[in-house]
C-alpha cells in the first residue's frame, strides 16, 4: 500500500468524528445539519489535498484526527457567527457606504427595539379607533422642521425620486442640466433612474454651463417636470453655473411646471456655524419654493435608511396615493428609529449632540486631538515593546457622496507593527472579532478616532495587543 493510501485510508469517518468529545460539545450547541455538513466538507477536502499530492509531511499534518476536530471547530464556529456584524470603523469616513452609512442615536436604537418586540399603532389610529397612516407618526414632525405643506417617508432616497418621477411625469419628459446627470454610486444613475419611472429625460445645457434659458427653451407639451439634482459626490468647479433653484421656480411658476429637488443628502441643520459650508439646507430649498425635496435618512441627517418627500400638499398627497408608494414604503423599524432620530431635531444643539453623523462630523480638533492621544497611550501601555506608536494630524472625509471637498482637521494615531508586515497586520484586524478598518499610509496602520464609538478603543488594544503577541 502507498503511503498515500495509507493516509487515505486513516482519515476517521464523518461518524467517528462526530462521536468525539470536541465534536459532541459542537452538537449541543449548534444545528446538528451544520456540524455535519462541515465535518463533511472538512474531511473531504483533506481527501482531495491528499488524493491531489500534497507532500508527505503536511499531508500526515493533516489526516491527524486532532487536526481535523480543531478544524471542524473552527468551520462551525465561523459559520454560525452572524455574517452582519459589528466593524469598527476606524477609517475616518463618517458616512462610510459600505459600513453602513449613519449610525443610530441612542434614542433611535431604543425606538427600534420596541417597535420590533412590540405590536404598534403603525397603522392604527388610537383616537378614532379607525384605520390610521403609517405615514402620520413623522408628518408633523417634518412639516414643523422643514416648513413643508406635507410630507412623507419611503423606504430610500432612490425610491423617492423613482416614485415621484412615476407619479408626476411618467410618459412625459423631465428637464434636468446635463451637469447634474450624476451617478451617486451602486447603479443609480440619474438618466437610468428617469427610465426606470417610465419618464424621458430631457438634458439642457453643458457639463460646466446651464443657464435657466435652457430650461425654458426645451420646455414644450410634452414637459411634466423641471428636476435638479444635487451632484453629491462630485463637483465641477472652474468656469461653471448652474441655474439657481429659485430661477427654476420661477420659471415653473410662470409655465405651470413643478420642480423636483434631489437633495441626496439633506442637511436639517445649518453646518456653517461648525465651520462646514456650502451644503444647502432641506429647509433652505423648501423656502425657496421646490414643489417637492427628496433627501436620504441615513446620509447628513444622521437616521435610519429612508427616503424622504416633503414639499407642496399637491404633489405629496399624488405621490402617496400612487401605486407605486406601497412597493417602496417604509418599514416600522425604520419609521420608529425616524420618529425618534425627527425628536432630536426638534432642539439643534440636541440633535448635534446625539446624532452620531453631526456629531462626528461637528467634532472640534482639540476634542479629536485628545481622543488621540488617549488612544495612542492605551496601545503603548499594552502593546509598546511591540509596536511603535505615534500620532499626527490628518484629514478625515465625510463620506456617502456628501461633501466630496470637505477635509476635516483630525488627529491620527499611526502604529507601526516593528517585527510584522503593515499589511499582515491590516489583515489580521480585518479578520478580528469583531473586524477593525484601519488606512495602510507610510507603512504604518492609521486609526483615525473620529470614526471610533464609545467602548471600541479596548477593542483596538485587545486585538492589537493580541496580534503582536500571537502574531
Ligand atoms: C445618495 C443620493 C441618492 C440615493 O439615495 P439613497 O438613500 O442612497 O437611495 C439619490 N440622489 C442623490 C442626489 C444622492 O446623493
């Protein structure tokens, strides 16, 4: 017999294997069809490695019972852990898109929690003791905020403009600037999006220049709405103009046409006084007379993933009773952390306070300098004879499409790993429990603390202090 058989063949049986101690303690714990389905795979690709060549040595490494148990362990213990989890985000992106975008405010947390443990009034109107709308529990409260007659909420931005693009302008056309046929990132594109709500777009103007004549110049029977969208994530600055919004009102006013503003991001508070300029604010293009302003939930505003619509009576009660509104609507969970995240708005300095997305992006240097150096001195504490530890000053971004020119001052804390590769170690956090995001710059890991919650500075210690340990 070779030795490759001879390997083969001392590979213990899916039911030997189960029958071990370690392997027992797996099945009180975990779905029986996992453990075996792993323990399967497991001792199948051993097989392969052994049938396919592997070299003596590491295939009798391999075929060791002990071996194998610590690797079915570890399979199931991998694949019962949630796949959505907590990341610590330590990238300096405020409103990182793939992390998530926003996080909640405590008071949104608490609101979600009870909505999805509880029956609610979702649809259910205590007072007459009738059917009510889910809509109602954050009318008011974004009415009074913004100054809009009426408003609703969907389930994203990109299903608020696709609604209203439906509801007032589908077989029709649609005038936007041909400098604001943006692409905000995934796959909405603003003359795709236009097709998919069954409207024709109509462009005007050049990539740098738009005047509000253009506008008026392609306006004909077949016109059913002015639209301008925020560019976002890009800006063209130079030799640029771009018609104003009131321009565009005016010139609806005068042809009876309405004018949509996608917002995107939709700032509620006025970020000039905490040194961020030049985002317009929801209530700033309500007063200027938009018929309807969408704007996303969990950009700017700091909420949960939502679209909202707020604007003339006229065009927001269309968009509600239209068909489509029920395919996009919003989720309880979302409309209870909505609710309470609105409640917050209702006092400015609040809403900075507790919002986490206005209150990262509002941090003053000094605060974040200090943070810093707290967090750099916790490493050295722990980690010192194995890293080098410093700080300097960086910028962080805000992220999300929103703000692409905006540098905020922060403080970093750089950690330089001395006896392992910068990009080992970056793998390492990332494989951490729970995952840590940091930048590679100069061969050093930076953590930029802007980002970083309350309680996850430990976390860092622990896996940095793990990892220059374990390696
Ligand atoms: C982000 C954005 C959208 C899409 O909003 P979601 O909430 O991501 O669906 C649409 N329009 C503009 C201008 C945006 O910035």
């Amino acid at each position: 017999m070779t030795v490759k058989q001879d390997l083969l063949r001392k590979i213990p049986s899916v039911d030997e294997l189960l029958n071990t101690p370690k392997i027992k303690a797996l099945l009180k714990d975990h779905p029986r069809s996992v453990v075996v389905d792993k323990t399967r795979t497991v001792t199948d690709g051993i097989r392969k490695a052994i049938a396919k060549g592997t070299d003596e040595r590491k295939a009798k490494d391999m075929a060791g019972k002990a071996v194998i148990v610590e690797r079915i362990k570890r399979e199931v213990d991998e694949y019962v852990r949630p796949n959505l989890r907590h990341v610590v985000n330590a990238t300096g992106v405020v409103l990182h898109t793939n992390l998530g975008r926003s996080i909640l405010a405590d008071e949104a947390v608490v609101a979600v929690v009870e909505a999805a443990r509880y029956y609610s009034n979702l649809e259910f109107d205590l007072k007459k003791n009738a059917r009510g709308s889910r809509h109602s529990h954050i009318e008011e409260l974004l009415v009074r905020l913004t100054g809009a007659e009426e408003a609703m909420a969907v389930n994203n931005n990109a299903s608020a403009v696709l609604l209203a693009l439906s509801a007032i302008a589908k077989g029709k056309e649609v005038i936007v600037s041909r400098g604001q046929l943006v692409e905000i990132g995934g796959s909405f594109r603003i003359p795709d999006v236009m097709s998919a709500g069954g409207a024709r777009l109509r462009e005007v103007g050049t990539t740098n220049k738009t005047y509000i004549r253009d506008y008026k110049n392609a306006i004909t029977e077949k016109t059913a709405l002015l639209m301008r969208v925020h560019p976002s994530n890009f800006r063209v600055v130079g030799f640029s103009h771009e018609a104003g919004l009131k321009e565009l009102v005016d010139l609806g006013k005068e042809t009876g046409l309405p004018v949509l503003d996608d917002l995107g991001s939709g700032v509620m508070v006025d970020l000039e006084k905490y040194g961020i300029t030049g985002e317009p604010t929801v209530q700033n293009n309500v007063k200027d007379g938009a018929d309807l302003v969408t704007f996303s939930g969990d950009k700017l505003m700091g909420g949960p993933q939502a679209g909202l619509i707020v604007g003339s009576s006229e065009f927001v009660s269309r968009l509600k009773k239209h068909p489509m509104a029920r395919a996009v609507r919003i989720d309880k969970m979302t409309l209870a952390a909505m609710e309470a995240t609105l409640r917050l708005y209702l006092d400015e300095k609040e809403a900075v306070k507790k919002i986490p997305t206005l209150r990262m992006l509002t941090e003053r240097p000094q605060s974040v300098a200090r943070r810093a150096k707290a967090l750099a001195s916790e490493i050295k504490t722990a980690a010192g004879k194995r890293v080098d530890v410093s700080v300097r000053s960086d910028m962080s971004k805000a992220g999300g499409g929103s703000l692409p020119l905006l540098d905020l001052p922060t403080t970093v804390v750089c950690v330089d790993p001395l006896d392992m590769n910068v990009n080992k170690l970056e793998e390492r956090l990332r494989f951490f429990d729970p995952p840590i995001l940091a930048r590679i710059s100069e061969d050093k890991l930076v953590f930029d603390v802007r980002t970083i919650q309350e309680g996850e500075n430990g976390l860092i210690v622990k896996a940095l202090t793990d990892i220059a340990r374990n390696g």
